[in-house]
C-alpha cells in the first residue's frame, strides 16, 4: 500500500486530492451501510443519490481545510510533502474557499433533499473533524481516540437519511465503526511514527519508546468490536447469515493483529491495515446478503 504520493499533475489531481479520496471512499461505505440497514434495501434510488452526494461534499470540504490546517505539518513528512499545499501547487486561500463551500454545499444539500437532521449530522462531523480533531494531533495522542467519533458519524448520517430519527440500531453501528477505527489508524500511525514525530505530532507510536500501549489500544478495541458486532441479531435486524458470518470476519480482523503484536514491524502494521480496509465492504456485503435470504 502507497503512502507517498506524487505531485498532482493538473488542477483536477489537485482538488481530488485535496477531498482526501482514500478516507472519502471509507466515508462513502460506512454512509451506505447505515442508509441500507436503516431502509432494509435500497429504495428510491434518487435518495440513495443524495445521500451519497451531500456526504461526498461535506467529507471532501473537511479534507480540505484538514490540508489547510496541517500545510505546515506536511511539509515535514515524508508522505504528506507532495500535497498541494506545500508543494505549492494551490494557494491557502483557494483550499479555504473550497472547502467552506463544499462544507456548505453538501450540507444544504442534505437538509433540503434528505432531511433537517441529516445536514445538521453532516455539518456537525465536519466540525468535529476540522475544529476538534485537527488540532488535538498536536495536543495529545487520545486525538485518536476523539477523531474517531466524527469519523464514525457517517454511518449513522446513513441512518437518519433513511428513517429520519437516530434508533438502536444506529448507535450499535456508531459503536462498532468507533471501535474499527483504532486499529486501522493505529496501524497507519505505527507504519509513520517517524513522519509524525518529523511534524510533532503526539501520535501515540510517536510518544511510547517499545509500543505496548499501542499495542493494547489495538486489541481491547478489536476484542470489543466481536461482541459489539453481534448486536444486531440480539437487536432483531439481522439474522443468522450475519451472526455466522460477522463472527468469522471479526475473528479474523482481531488475528490479524497478532503478528505486529509479536515482531512490531512495518509489514505487519501493513497487514492490519489491509484487514481493517477489507472489514468494512465485507461487513456490507454480509448484510446485504443476510436481508435478502
């Protein structure tokens, strides 16, 4: 998996770049996750749309100003200093500019064609991603930890964009995509503990000499997220397919942890990465099997 990337070679490269399209495409699965749970299927087609749409601009501005935010920071490191900011491929004001109207944008699309509640979740998570989040990375290592709760806000903006109100079920998939984000960004932050440390930031690999605290965020949150995926079938939306098969993926993803446990290296950190990056369209096509038999 490619961390460094090359310089945009036109405005277009720019600005999808700029939208972070790696943790688009994440939000973009777990939003769809949500509104098929919460709708039992697809439905209306436009909806689904729109849906996907206002996030996809909402989730695009907040990566911008995140790259606006950290442009200093990213001209430390390695993987981070081809960006267009500090390249010098576009000017700050033009990344604020966009980002505040994609914010916007995407956020007034939801609340005019999905619903109120919806565009105020929307609107919210970007907050909470580009004003709280951002920031703590240079404050404390439970930036994880905080940045983990707007980054597991989508799924339940999938949900309310479905039903129009936040239930149970909503919040067992806000709970499990909170836990899932641990490993995965615990992985990316061990394989880049140099580039962090590089740009200050108080990652928690960064912090810890021998890694044992990393190592216990990654396996309690893991270990949580088997119980917590099982909720469903206890809930009543989701039946014995999902209950045999989430029971297999989570086993899984909790195993795949174990070799950068016993040798902490980068291959294994990589390996972690890719299972997290698997779990989440996995997990959709589970369920979507499970509410058509």
């Amino acid at each position: 998996m490619k961390f460094k990337k090359e310089r945009a070679k036109s405005i277009f490269r720019v600005y999808l770049e700029l939208s972070k399209l790696n943790i688009l495409s994440l939000v973009l699965v777990s939003t769809f996750l949500g509104y098929y749970l919460g709708n039992n299927g697809i439905g209306e087609l436009s909806r689904v749309i729109y849906t996907l749409l206002g996030t996809s601009l909402t989730a695009a501005g907040s990566g911008a100003l995140n790259h606006y935010l950290e442009r200093n920071s990213d001209s430390y490191m390695e993987r981070t200093k081809n960006r267009p900011l500090p390249a010098g491929l576009i000017s700050p004001l033009n990344v604020i500019i966009f980002g505040v109207i994609m914010i916007i944008g995407g956020s007034l699309l939801l609340v005019f064609k999905i619903n109120l509640l919806t565009g105020f979740l929307s609107l919210l998570t970007a907050f909470l991603y580009v004003v709280v989040y951002t920031p703590l990375k240079r404050i404390t290592w439970l930036n994880t930890s905080v940045g983990s709760v707007p980054g597991a806000m989508p799924i339940i903006g999938g949900w309310t964009a479905a039903t129009g109100e936040i239930g149970t079920m909503a919040w067992i998939l806000f709970a499990l995509m909170y836990l899932w984000q641990h490993p995965h960004f615990y992985s990316i932050a061990w394989m880049c503990k140099e580039d962090y440390a590089a740009a200050s930031f108080k990652m928690l690999p960064v912090i810890e000499s021998d890694g044992s605290r990393t190592m216990r965020q990654i396996f309690w949150h893991l270990l949580l997220m088997i119980p917590v995926s099982l909720l469903p079938v206890i809930e009543g939306s989701l039946g014995y397919f999902y209950l045999f098969s989430v029971t297999i993926i989570s086993c899984a993803f909790f195993l795949s942890a174990i070799p950068l446990a016993k040798n902490k290296s980068r291959k294994s950190a990589l390996l972690l990465l890719k299972s997290s990056v698997l779990y989440l369209p996995v997990l959709l096509i589970i369920i979507i099997i499970d509410l058509k038999v």
